[in-house]
C-alpha cells in the first residue's frame, strides 16, 4: 500500500460515523444533482461498495431521502440566503447547501452550530478554494429563520 493510500486509509478511519454518514449524504446529493438518479437508486449504489468505512447508516438514509424528498421546500428557504441563483451553484457548493439547510430546518435534535461546523468542513473536503467560506455565510443566514429560538437562547 503506498503512503498516500495508507494516509487516506487512516484519515478515514478517524472520522466519526455521523461525520462519515455525512459526507456520504452529500455525495449522493451530488450524484442526484448531476445525474438526476433518484435517491433509492443511489442509495442501493452507495451501500453496495465495500470501502465506505464506519458510517451511520440510519443517518445516511436520513439524510439522503429526507433532503432530496424534501428539496423543493429546502431550495426554497435557501433561495432568500442567496446572492445568485441555485443553478449558478458549484455542484459540491449546491449539495453541501441542501444538505445543511434540511438539516437546520429539519434535523432539530443537532445543535445548529454542529450543523454548520459539518458542513464548512464538507465544503472545505470536497469544495473549492473558498466555498467553505460561502457556505458557511448562507447558513448563518437561514439560521435566524429557521432555529430562531435556539439562536435567541444560544444569543443572550
């Protein structure tokens, strides 16, 4: 195994299973975004590979099916946060985007700054130079809308 791919390995190996869930969440909104592929298909795809490492697979499904069930409602509470259109998204930009806006407005049990704090870190991964950047000024924008009370609380 050369050293690159034993660093990948061991990288991988230190993430945590809901962080893991994550990024496979986010690769399959990818994959939806790209190839229109429905969310079941993608799924089927994802858990037949055999080097996904440790990962939550509840939180996965969730992820995956409740954020693109949910899209449209989802694409809708961005749109405001925006400063350009959803189609003039980066594919990795849109897809961390959806992901972490269903999770603000629907994944109540996950303390917004988690949510946001995943989510930076999905775009710096996977994202260019600066989307982390871009990404994490949109949720801080929808957070006010859609967690008001725990950023008042969180706030004063």
């Amino acid at each position: 195994m050369s050293e690159s791919a034993l660093k990948e390995v061991v990288k991988s190996a230190a993430k945590s299973p809901r962080h893991r869930a994550r990024e496979l969440a986010l690769q399959g909104i990818y994959q939806w975004r790209v190839s229109g592929t429905d969310a079941a298909a993608i799924e089927k795809q994802m858990q037949a590979e055999n080097n996904l490492g440790r990962y939550d697979k509840p939180m996965f499904s969730g992820l995956l099916r409740g954020a693109l069930a949910q899209h449209e409602e989802v694409e809708a509470l961005l749109k405001p946060c925006l400063d350009r259109s959803l189609d003039e998204l980066s594919p990795v930009e849109f897809a961390v985007l959806l992901l972490g806006a269903f999770e603000l407005s629907c994944k109540l049990e996950v303390p917004y700054k988690v949510v946001i704090n995943e989510a930076v870190e999905l775009a710096k991964t996977f994202g260019g130079t600066d989307g982390h950047k871009y990404v994490n000024g949109v949720l801080d924008k929808l957070v006010p809308k859609v967690r008001a009370t725990e950023f008042a609380a969180r706030k004063g």
